[in-house]
C-alpha cells in the first residue's frame, strides 16, 4: 500500500470518528430533559389533542393538567416560548413537580416551542445545558434553547415575515418566533400551527387567564415587567401591588395595539381570555454579557453589567450578585401566585386554588435544586 493510501485511511477514520462524536452531540439536542410529573398533576396530555394536526412532529409538546377536587376557573402557564430564556421553563417545571390545585384547573405548557429546545442559537456561544444540584446529590439537567423553531422543523425562512391575520411586516426569522404566530392557522407554518394548537386549547377547555412567562436581556425596557393585555389590566394591577406588597417590584404596561402576534395581543384578542406576559433579567441573552457559560445562567453574575449599570444603561438594578436563576423563577412564581389570587378575587366564579407553590424568598434560601424530585 502506498504511503498516500495510508494517510488517506487515517484521515478517513479521524472523520468518521468526529463525524460520529459530533453527531452524537447534535442529536442529543432532541432528547428533551426529564420532568417529574408530581403529585397534583392529574394527566398528562398531547397538543395534538386540540389540534390533530401537530401529532408525529416537534410541535406536539406536553400538557401538564391539575385538575382542582373543587370546581372552579382555569388557568393556563406557557414556559418555554423563548427556549433562551430558561426562567419560563424552570418555573413551569417546579410548578410540575410541586403543586396541587384545591380548587379550579391549572394547565402548564412548559415547552411551548418544544423545537426550539431541539437547537441552540449560532453564534451566541450558549451553553446546550445547564445542570442543578438536588439535596440529595443528584443533578437535573435542562436544555437551553433558542429563540426559535429549529430550521429542520421550518425552513426556509422569506424574506419578510407577514403575520397573516394583519399583515404586519416583520423581519424574515420572525417566522419561526412563536411569540409572533399567535392566533395562529392550520394551513400555516409549523410555528403558526403550533400556535393555533395553543389558541385551540385556550378555546376549548375556557381558560379564564394565561400567562405566558419570558426573560429579557438587562438592556430591554421591558422588563422586571407585565404585559397585559386591556381586559386584564385591573387584575395585573392587583398583582403588581400584590407583588409590592412583598417588596417585589414590578412593572406595568399595556399591550401595544400595533404589535402583532404577541399572546398578550392576539390570544387577548381571539379569545375570552385574559392574556397577560412576564419578563424576568437574563443577562445571559444579553448583548453587553461577557463570558457565555452555564454559570451566566444559573447565577446571572456579569462584570459587564455591573458597570452598564453604573454608566445608567440598564433598566432594573444590576450589581455583584446579579440575578440568579432563584430569583427569576421566584418572581414568575410569585406572580402566578398573585394572579391566581386575583382572578379568584375579581371573579369568584373563575376561582382557583392553587397550593404548594414554592415561595420567593424560600426559593432564594433554599435553592431551585430542593424543589426538584
Ligand atoms: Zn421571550
């Protein structure tokens, strides 16, 4: 054998090999990560349920239901639109695990774009996963998604992206952001699809409120903030003094009227909900972050965010101890907990209990890890 058929064969086998390893990593993406289905959980149920036409793709993600021993109204939790904005999906998770409806129905989404958690975003240098210790030694892993639908699932993007029941024009990769197919169409692309599926849901079983929870970059006026939509203004105003209450401060604000898309516009819209929207900081999908690793996600420390800060540039307090994971989730779970309150209060025919929720300040002491099965 010559020399170049040798060095041909071990080019050949250290490509195979990479192809292998890399692959294998590539797939792994598409192994969502494990959720406990706790003791309130009475089904768990398929999208597809309400829209036949998600069976068999990325789009059919789970329905976690708690339905209450004692009649009442419903609710609706969406983790995981932004798959980059880990608050949602984690709050959705202890939710999961944790809590037990008294009375009314509870339902929690917590991959709303389950495709999105089958990819990461290009070139943002995000961590695939991120890990949290449980007492007991044990570590859970989660995914950290993207923003987006993966491209296998749609593809490829236009040029221009038409909301189709407006016509709004947005930019062409806002095709595959689920936060802007709302209400959604059956003959539309797998992200509208997805959200009809949603729509059809909130439809069908009556949900008096959804809430659909995101993060922020520090840098985003919207912020540490509700979005609500018109007719859920005075219940979010009970919350944001509920929240004060507490000492957690919130913002407020309105749901523009020209900004199509949104589930605090459109699922507003379409349907009798009230659809309201909560952001929490994450510096890590910000643009002014320095090292991109897991413990930017977990612990939320930015040295470059502390001196943004200091120069005036962010829009919620910014120092040394940054915003961990612990408190993001807390104030989601915080404020579900004031919302359910709110509901049963301003319309006790929609009333719903809810127990077990883990509280904010006990989430911070603890740590998210004790809260995990
Ligand atoms: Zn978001």
């Amino acid at each position: 054998m010559k020399r170049h058929h040798i060095t041909a064969i071990i080019v050949g086998c250290a490509a195979i090999a990479m192809s292998i390893i890399s692959g294998g990593e590539f797939l792994a993406h598409r192994k969502p990560e494990i959720i406990v289905t706790g003791p309130g959980v009475t089904s768990v149920r398929k999208l597809s349920e309400w829209y036949p036409g998600l069976a068999g793709t990325h789009g059919d993600t789970d329905v976690y239901v708690f339905q209450g021993k004692e009649p009442g109204g419903s609710m609706l939790v969406l983790g995981g639109t932004h798959p980059n904005e880990p608050s949602g999906l984690l709050s959705a998770v202890l939710l999961i695990e944790n809590v037990r409806a008294a009375r009314g129905t509870l339902y929690v989404i917590p991959r709303a774009n389950n495709s999105g958690f089958t990819h990461n975003d290009p070139q943002e240098g995000a961590p695939a996963s991120f890990s949290i210790n449980t007492p007991d030694g044990r570590e859970r892993t989660f995914r950290y998604g993207s923003r987006a639908t993966n491209p296998l699932d749609q593809w490829p993007d236009p040029d221009v992206y038409i909301h189709a029941s407006t016509g709004q024009h947005l930019s062409g990769n806002e095709t595959r952001n689920l936060n802007r197919g709302y209400p959604g169409r059956t003959n539309g692309t797998f992200t509208e699809k997805v959200c009809y599926g949603i729509t059809e849901l909130i439809r069908n079983e009556n949900i008096n409120l959804t809430i659909d929870l995101h993060e922020a970059s520090p840098e985003y006026p919207v912020i540490n903030a509700i979005v609500s939509h018109e007719r859920a203004m005075p219940l979010a105003s009970g919350v944001v003094l509920g929240l004060e209450m507490q000492d957690i401060l919130i913002g407020l604000e309105p749901s523009p009227k020209n900004l199509r898309g949104l589930t605090h516009r459109e699922l507003g819209d379409a349907t009798e909900t009230f659809a309201v929207l909560m952001e929490t900081a994450n510096p890590a999908q910000g643009r002014l972050r320095g090292r991109t690793d897991e413990a930017l996600v977990l612990e939320g420390k930015d040295p470059y965010y502390v001196k943004a800060q200091q120069l005036g540039r962010l829009y919620v307090p910014f120092d040394e101890n940054g915003h961990p994971l612990e408190e993001r989730v807390g104030r989601h779970l915080a404020g579900i907990t004031e919302f359910a309150f709110a509901l049963s209060m301003d319309y006790p025919e929609y009333e719903v209990e809810l127990e077990g929720i883990p509280d904010y300040y006990e989430l911070q002491e603890r740590g998210i890890g004790s809260y995990l099965k």
